[in-house]
C-alpha cells in the first residue's frame, strides 16, 4: 500500500502482514479514518501502539506485550521456576553423591 507523505506524495509502505501491507491508505489526511492496519501508528505506519511489538524493523506490530501478565505475574513464575529448579538439582546432587538417607 501508499501512505500520503504531503498532499500530493505517497510513499510505498514497506511492512506486511501476510503479503499485504499495513498501510490502508484510506482517505488521506482524515483524522477519523484509520490509515493503518490494527497495531501500527505514525508516519508509513512504522510505529507500534501501545501494547504492540514487533520482532524486527520490518515486521508487523504484533499483540503481545500483554499475553505473559502483570510485572507480578511475572515476578511469581520466575520465583516459582527458580525454587523448582533449585529443588530438583539438589535431590540431584544428593542421589549423584550416594547419600542414604531422605535428603529432606
């Protein structure tokens, strides 16, 4: 797709979601009409909007900041996931050096 640049320019508009490009183009200079696809803001529709995030320069805005949770959330797994493993390289250790008796 093009995206208007000034009132008589376009320029092509390089991002693409399935071959097809995030510029709409529609309506050129309307504030109430989208110019680009669902995720993608500002000039050439280059930026991502809040809570968008894309994987290189030139990949689509995709809806993923917010699938892992709050900062919380977050937080609790990492503790959980450390405990665990920390957990099960100790009974480890202990059954590698022969120890007979309940490590616990």
């Amino acid at each position: 797709g093009l995206q208007p640049r000034a009132r008589a320019m376009v320029t092509p508009c390089s991002v693409e979601i399935d071959e097809v490009s995030v510029c709409l183009g529609n309506a050129a200079f309307q504030e109430d009409v989208p110019q680009c696809a669902e995720g993608h803001i500002n000039l050439l529709c280059g930026a991502c909007e809040d809570g968008y995030a894309r994987d290189s320069s030139r990949g689509a805005c995709v809806h993923r900041c917010d699938q892992f949770g709050s900062v919380y959330e977050s937080l609790i797994r990492l503790f959980l996931v450390n405990v665990g493993s920390t957990c099960v390289a100790y009974v480890a250790t202990f059954m590698v050096l022969g120890g007979g008796a309940n490590p616990f």
